[in-house]
C-alpha cells in the first residue's frame, strides 16, 4: 500500500506538472518510506542526493506533491525531503539524476551517474525546453512585476535591438522563470523557426562538464553560439566555476556579437553576484536590469482568483482576499495555500468560505501570528545594544550605531517576509543594495564570530519569545 500511494502520486504529478519538470526533479526520485502513526498523519519522506536538489524541490514542488499525496489518500499527509548519506565512492553523488553543481577537476571520461542522468533526462525534454503554458496571458499583471514585464513584452516583440541583455532579479517564486518562458513562446508564436533555448544555471554547468571530459568544444558551441533567444535561469548558481563562467563569456560575447537576446535572471543585482568575473557582471548590467517585488494586496488576490479558476473553481472574492492578506511572500506560496483550500474542500464535501479557508491554512495563521514585525525588531536591538530607536533611522555613522543597525537589517531579513526594498525603506529610505551589503557582512561574520553569534542567538530567542 506504501509504494502504490508513492506511484499513485507520482502518476498524477507527471499529468499535472510540464513534461520537462517532471522528468527532471520528480521521475529520478527514489521510491518513498511511509511512516504510518495511527490516527496521526502519514509521513512520507523521501532522500534526494544533494543539497541544491533537496532545496529546489522543497521551493518548487513540496507544496503541491504533499497535496497530491493527501488527495490519493484520502487523509492528511506530510511531506519529507532528507539528505540521502554519501557512499564510500570516487566523488559520485548517491542516486544522482540532478545536474552536476560542481566543474571537473581533471578532463576524463564522463562518471557513470553523469551519463545515466544525461541519458535518462535528455530525450524526454522538449527541443526548446520552454513550457508552453506559461505566457504572457497567463502571468499575471500587477506593480510588482510591471517594468519587468514590459521589458520582456519589448524583447518579445524586438529581439536583439533594445534591453540586451535583459537581467531579471528578485526573490523565489515571484514569477521570473514565468516571464521568461512567455519571452520565449511569445516569439516562438511570431517566428517558428526562431532558435530558442531556455535552461538553467545548473543545466549549462552540466553541459560545460560534459563537454571538457569529452573534449567536444565544438559541440558546446554549436549548441549555444548559434541561438537567436537564450533564457536562463539562475546565474547566481556560476559562482567560483571558473570554467563555466569563461565558456558563458564566449557564448555572451557570440551572441551579442550576431544580434541574438540573452535573457537572465538571478536571486540578486549583477553587481550583488558573488564570486562571478568582473567582465561578467559588468556585461550583465550592460543592458536592462530590472526588479520583480513581491507581489501587492490586489495582485494576490487576482492570482488566486485566476488560479482558482484554472482548477475548475469559483474562489469567492472575500476568501481570496483573506488568504491574500495572510500570504505575501511570493506567488509559489500562494498556490501553496489556494492549494490546500481547495484539497480541505473537496476533502470536507464543503464550500469555499473563510471559515473554511481558516481550517486549511490554520498552521500558516499561526506562524503568521507568531511573525515578528520590524519595528519590533529595532526596538529589541536598540535596546540591547543601548542606543535609540531613532538611530536606526538616523544617517549617523559612527560604529556605535552602524553595527546594531546592521545587526537589525540582518535580523529583519532572517526573521520577517520584508523584500529587501521593504527594510530599506524602514530603516530610514535607504537603498536596498545597503541592506543587502549589511545582511551578507553580518550572516558572514556570524559564522566566525563566536561572541556575534551569541548575541544574534539572544536577540533571536528574544524577538521569539
């Protein structure tokens, strides 16, 4: 019954989900351990085979497969994603069907897990790799993404004159992978022949692995340097591969060099990127660099309402405002939660009402209960640290008052759902290239610093009590 519930699921995620997404994070998976307790909720916990993969799918997919699990059986169930342990081996990574994360040391022959996830995985992708569904009629419009949005309507419309490269920044599940499959379908739609490749980082690292060991260079090139639109995804995944970053830099060069678009995105501003080549960044931003925010109060509540009604359902509007209002990270974790609204009514028999919203989100409510707000934040620090409350305002500079200020920003992006832009703005307008500078220094220091780290830990426990 175990297995057949793993297999039951994992056949209703291969109709539900695109083609590619399955085959690539979901097929390779192992077969589950279930874990039933009684009348407490079946665990279902799975073992992927590295970090990056473990974090991927729990962003991207741990929301809709717990959903699904529970839908096929009929009772609660929760989702688990564990490390699976390291064999005694050369270096290959425990079941790994992911993309390789690392360059070779050495030139060689291709590992016997790299070839098995570059068999397994490449003739089931689609030529171009762009998921069809998503375009520009399905994201929806809204202040958080409207320069980002018009950018890339523009490029769809012109590619290689305006806005190249176009670098798309911002945080997970605000719908920046979105904006680019509609670049790339949009211009399909207009030139069939049109050659577009989306991907990513991950996929190119692969590739660039692939073909040292082989020593097919030409193949590298032929496969990159001759595109009219690359997308891709997550550039930020380039740092410290030096040999990755030198192969980009020729296909960028190339691709500039025969008017084709490059389109980017990444969790960050290219000159915020870590460990990535000067000539890199610097050609990143030589374009349009622009900001996806999280999204506002009524664009929350359109998505919801839109998403409802791709799933067959009517969300009435005073329900969709109040899982708005209780969710405002990104757009993932509002499918999460419309998801678990409507899986609590069909598993209930009951209509969609607030009440009803309220039961299904009731351990999101309480965590958002419990959510720590900035101010209060300042206040604990100024208080622990002996200075004002208006310091953290104030344009003063003096180490005194500049340390707990960072230490406040730090705390104020570790602990609440603020954007960047967000606790700038709270902490007297400032830039959010200085919040983002004061929560890398502190997180940074942090791991060095055994008094620093107590002090966070005191504040911490405090904030939380």
């Amino acid at each position: 019954m175990s297995a057949d519930l793993w297999h039951r699921s994992c056949d209703r995620l291969a109709a539900e989900l695109p083609e590619q997404q399955f085959n690539t994070w979901i097929r390779p998976l192992p077969d589950a351990e279930i874990t039933e307790s009684g009348d407490a909720a079946t665990v279902v916990s799975v073992r992927v085979p590295n970090r990056f993969k473990l974090d991927w799918i729990r962003n991207q997919y741990a929301g809709r497969i717990e959903a699904v699990l529970s839908e096929v059986a009929g009772r609660p169930v929760r989702f688990e994603l564990t490390l699976a342990p390291r064999e005694p081996t050369d270096g290959a990574r425990n079941g790994s069907s992911v993309l390789p994360a690392h360059e070779p040391s050495s030139i060689g022959a291709p590992s016997r897990s790299q070839s098995q996830a570059t068999a397994s995985a490449a003739p089931t992708l689609p030529r171009n790799k762009l998921n069809p569904a998503l375009t520009f009629d399905t994201l929806v419009p809204g202040r958080a993404n409207q320069m980002a949005r018009t950018a890339a309507l523009h490029v769809a419309g012109a590619p290689g004159a305006m806005y190249n490269p176009l670098f798309i920044y911002g945080g997970v599940g605000l719908g920046k992978t979105h904006l680019v499959h509609a670049v790339g379908n949009a211009l399909l739609a207009d030139r069939p022949d049109a050659r577009v490749l989306y991907l990513h980082a991950e996929q190119f690292i692969s590739d660039v692995v692939k073909n040292y060991q082989r020593k097919t260079f030409d193949e590298l090139k032929a496969k990159y340097h001759s595109l009219d639109l690359l997308l891709i995804d997550d550039v930020q995944f380039f740092a410290g591969k030096e040999r990755t970053q030198e192969e980009f830099f020729n296909a960028f060069e190339a691709l500039l060099a025969k008017r084709a678009h490059i389109i980017m995105t990444s969790d960050t501003y290219p000159k915020g990127l870590a460990d990535i080549d000067l000539r890199l960044t610097s050609r990143f931003d030589a374009g349009l660099t622009v900001a996806i925010e999280p999204p506002e109060l009524e664009m929350r509540v359109a998505i919801l309402i839109r998403k409802a009604e791709a799933e067959g359902t009517t969300m009435p509007e005073e329900v969709a405002f109040f899982v708005a209002k209780n969710v405002r990270a990104n757009v993932r974790e509002l499918e999460g939660a419309l998801r678990k609204v409507l899986a609590y009514s069909r598993f209930s028999q009951k209509e969609i009402n607030i009440q009803l919203a309220r039961d299904a989100l009731k351990d999101l409510l309480s965590i958002q209960n419990r959510q720590v707000g900035v101010e209060n934040i300042q206040k604990t620090v100024a208080d622990f640290y002996k200075i004002k409350v208006a310091d953290m305002y104030s344009k003063k500079r003096p180490a005194s008052i500049a340390r707990p200020r960072q230490i406040a920003m730090y705390l104020s992006k570790e602990m609440t759902q603020k954007s960047l832009p967000e606790i700038g703005e709270l902490f007297g307008g400032r830039d959010h290239t200085t919040v983002l500078h004061a929560v890398r220094k502190i997180g940074a220091e942090r791991q060095k610093n055994t008094e620093l780290n107590q002090q966070l830990h005191v504040l911490e426990q405090t904030l939380k009590g």
